[in-house]
C-alpha cells in the first residue's frame, strides 16, 4: 500500500498533544507543563503509526509481496522471440508455430504478444533477454518500420555487449514476403540467416537452436534475476 500524505493540522503543537494524549488543559501545573515538553515527536509518530496501521493491513502487504514471488516463480525462460514488423503478425504467428511443433523448439513468443500496458522498450529488453534466441523476421515490411529498425540494432548491441548473448540474433528470410538480400541492412548480411526456402533449412534449425546452449542462457537468467530480487528486498 502506498504512504499517504499527511495533512497539516491547523491547530498548534500543543493543542493537538493535549487532544492526542487526553491532558486536561483547565487545571494547569508547571509539572504537568514540563512532562508535556517532554513528549517528543518520535513518540507521536510511533503513536500515530500503531493506530494507523493496523494488522490487517500488514498481513495484506505481505500477501501481495507472496503473490509477487509467486508470480516471478511462473515467469519462463523462452527458448526464442520473433522481432516482426506490426503488418506481419499473421507471418510470425506461423513462423513460430513451424519451429514449436515441426522442430519441437518450445517455449517460444512473438513480440505481439508481450504484455500490453507496457512501454516497449521494457517489452523489448524483456523479450531479448528473456529468451535464448533472438529471431528477426526479414520482410518487406520489416525495413519500412522505424521501431524494426531500432529492434534489430538494440539487438546486435546486447549479442555483442553481452558474452552470453553471443551469436543469439538470427536474422530469418520466411517463405512470405522475404526481404531480398540486397536490400537487406549490411549488418545483419554479416550473419547467416535463415532461409525458409532453402533445402538445407532443417539442418540450419538444427545447428542453431541447440538444448545446450539454451539451458547455459537460461540459468545465467536465472542467477541475473534471483541478485536482482535479493536486491530489492534488501
């Protein structure tokens, strides 16, 4: 729950200790004026904080902190993610439901269907680093759309920024609408790509989504969250 502000009492110090505290101010005492000196404002605030926060409320605090772990315990590690361009949704739908059930390479997402709500540079560095394998989806759509564009070069730069990453973007030519070679960014001509209309497009899936490189990535993951968590509690 959130803290919430605290109002300005309009009346003086002592009228509002007097009130708090149930001190009778007709008959007054220059003792009774010197043991009220003596409350101090730690003490009103440690008054005030017992009344307020009862426990209930903090039994429901830590509730949701249970339900946070809980939620963080379901969160999976992909073995990949397709990048596509917004007009290309229905390609990599089918791209990914090739390489999950034709090749047996499962968990998978794309990105349309990373939560929404978000701001997708969290969505993106979500979905990079949580996932083995980054799949770019070369389309004629794909150079036409500026947020593809920053996909692909945020990408190159955490494979190569990242030791574990390395080698992790694969650039993919579908059988739909490929982006011709030619007109393909010269960064990413430096690295082989898929191409689902070659004959040799089974041994290339096979070369490169490899179980043990997936399980290395997945628990250096693991570790990066589990610091990350610790973090925050502490």
């Amino acid at each position: 729950m959130g803290i919430r502000k605290s109002k300005i009492d309009p009346c003086p110090l002592s009228l509002s200790l007097d009130k708090s505290y149930g001190l009778d101010t007709r008959q007054r005492h220059p003792e009774s004026d010197s043991k009220k000196s003596e409350i101090s404002l730690p003490d009103v605030a440690e008054h005030s904080n017992t009344t307020e926060m009862p426990t209930g409320e903090q039994e429901e605090a830590e509730g949701v902190e249970e339900m946070a772990e809980e939620e963080a315990e379901e969160e999976v590690f992909f073995k990949f993610v397709i990048l596509h361009a917004e007009d290309d949704i229905n390609e990599a739908l089918r791209v990914q439901d090739l390489l999950q059930n034709d090749f047996g390479i499962k968990p998978g997402i794309i990105f349309a269907e990373m939560p929404c709500g978000r701001q997708h540079l969290q969505n993106l560095d979500d979905a990079v680093n949580g996932s083995a394998w980054t799949i770019l989806l070369l389309t004629e759509n794909f150079l036409r759309d500026t947020w593809c564009k920053f996909q692909f070069y945020t990408s190159l730069m955490n494979s190569v920024n990242r030791q574990h990453k390395y080698n992790s973007v694969i650039p993919m030519r579908p059988l739909n609408n490929p982006l011709p070679r030619e007109r393909t960014p010269f960064a990413l001509r430096t690295i082989n790509a898929l191409e689902e209309e070659s004959r040799g497009f089974p041994t290339q899936v096979e070369r490169i989504f490899q179980e043990s490189v997936y399980k290395t990535q997945q628990t250096i993951w693991k570790e990066t969250r589990n610091m990350a968590q610790r973090q925050f509690i502490a």
